[in-house]
C-alpha cells in the first residue's frame, strides 16, 4: 500500500489510518512458508509538530514446524513499527528508528515486511519441555520412550571394553 505524504497535510486530523492485508504465501522463510494467512497491517501517518511518524502493528498467523520434534505449531506474531520519516536529503542523520524518503509517496508493505522477517524466531518448539525425536530410531520422545540405547561408546577406549567383566 502507497500512502502520499502530500495527503497528510490535506487530512483534517494531521494524520491518515491505515488497515489493510498483504499476501505472503510465497515468502519463504527458514526453508517454510509460514504466512499461508494473509498479513494484516494497522496503523497511521501522523504529522507531529512537522515530525512525520508512522507507527504500525504487523499480526501474522504463523505456520511453522516445532525445532525438536517436527510437529505442526500454529502461533500469533504482532510486530509494533514506530518510524520517523524523513526526506532523502536528510540522510545525515543515521538511526534505527528513522527511514529517508524519496519523493512524496511511502511503500508501506516495503517497511512492514522487512520488519516482521527480521522479528521472526529461528526455532520454534510446540512447547517448552519438547523432548523432540530419537536420534536412532526417529520415534517422537514426547509419546514416550522408545527403548533405544543411546550410550554411545568412544570408539578409542572401545577396546577397553574386553577388560570389563562379561555382564
């Protein structure tokens, strides 16, 4: 969505509102892709004291698989964006929380996007104490054990072993 700040000096508040939805279906994200709902964005332009400020709410229904044990996990991502907006020729200034224009419109879906990719989680677990799979077996350990000997044995000391009694 394209909001022209030119608008913003006509609006009669000193500020425009936005609601609107993008579709990221096709995004990928850690090899996924989470976004099968589309994205909604809320928020405003506002003009304070001749500051232009968008403030925003990314929500997302997110569609992931958990790190451990590979189960569906279904999750709300809000995302709060608070951006002071400047022209392109006030670059001088370097701050997270300032972003240059170049002319007169503002591509709200090239802020919004970026920011809620960078806030997403690199793992996600279906809950907390996920015991996740056997790594010889692959059955799922949140089920129950699966009765697999995990002792691994350094090879080096393997023939140690022949010393030890027979069991």
């Amino acid at each position: 969505m394209t909001i022209n700040l030119k608008d913003l000096a006509a609006s009669p508040q000193g500020r425009i509102c936005f609601d609107y939805t993008i579709d990221l279906s096709a995004e990928e994200v850690n090899f996924e892709r989470p976004f099968p709902v589309p994205v909604r964005v809320v928020g405003q332009v506002s003009d304070e004291a001749g500051m232009i400020r968008l403030q925003a709410q990314v929500e997302a229904e997110v569609h992931t698989r958990c790190a451990r044990c590979a189960r569906p996990v279904v999750y709300e991502k809000n995302v709060p964006i608070d951006f002071l907006l400047v022209s392109g020729a006030a670059e001088d200034e370097e701050s997270d929380d300032v972003i240059a224009v170049e002319g007169d419109d503002v591509e709200l879906d090239g802020i919004a996007v970026p920011e809620l990719l960078l806030d997403m989680e690199m793992a996600v677990l279906c809950r907390e104490d996920c015991r996740g799979l056997c790594p010889k077996c692959g059955k799922d350990l949140n089920e129950g054990p699966c009765g697999c000997d995990l002792r691994q044995v350094d090879p080096r000391l393997e023939a140690l072993k022949k010393l030890l009694p027979p069991e």
